[in-house]
C-alpha cells in the first residue's frame, strides 16, 4: 500500500507546486489575481480532485494498471498546466 501513499503524495506535491508557482509568476509580473492565473489554479483543483477519485475508485479488474493509468494522467496533465503557467509569466 505504500505506492497508494506515495502517490497520492505525489499528486498533492505535483499540483501543489503548480499552485505556488502561478502565485510566484503572479507576484512576479505585478498581475496578481489574474483571470489567466485563476484558471490555471482551478483546473489543478480539478485535476486534483478527479486523480484522487481515480486512486480511491477499488472497483479495477487490475489496480496496478489503474494506477499506472493514474500515474500517466498526473504527468501529462502537469505538464499542460505548466505550460500554461510558463505562458503566464
């Protein structure tokens, strides 16, 4: 169960990082509270959410796939948001 954990833990780290780094891109270029930035931070929530919704979901004929699956989608869903957040800055 420690890769349950560890990912999870990765997921929080990964988005969170995203977060905090759209706050520093935004302090950074004097647009605090930008439209751009609040939805670069509303679809990390949603990322969020939904991964670990996916983790938690038991109900997977293979939950070692699933969570490779999971593992994948975390990755290619930073990458787009930060893409969006380079573009931010």
């Amino acid at each position: 169960m420690a890769t349950i954990r560890d990912l999870k833990k990765d997921i929080n780290s990964v988005l969170g990082g995203i977060i905090e780094a759209v706050y520093i891109a935004e302090r950074s270029s004097n647009k605090e509270g930008s439209k751009e930035g609040s939805e670069i931070i509303d679809k990390a929530i949603a990322t969020f959410d939904s991964l670990i919704a996916e983790v938690n979901n038991k109900d997977v004929e293979n939950r070692k796939k699933h969570l490779k699956g999971v593992r994948q989608t975390l990755e290619k869903e930073a990458a787009e948001l930060v893409d969006r957040v380079n573009e931010l800055a």
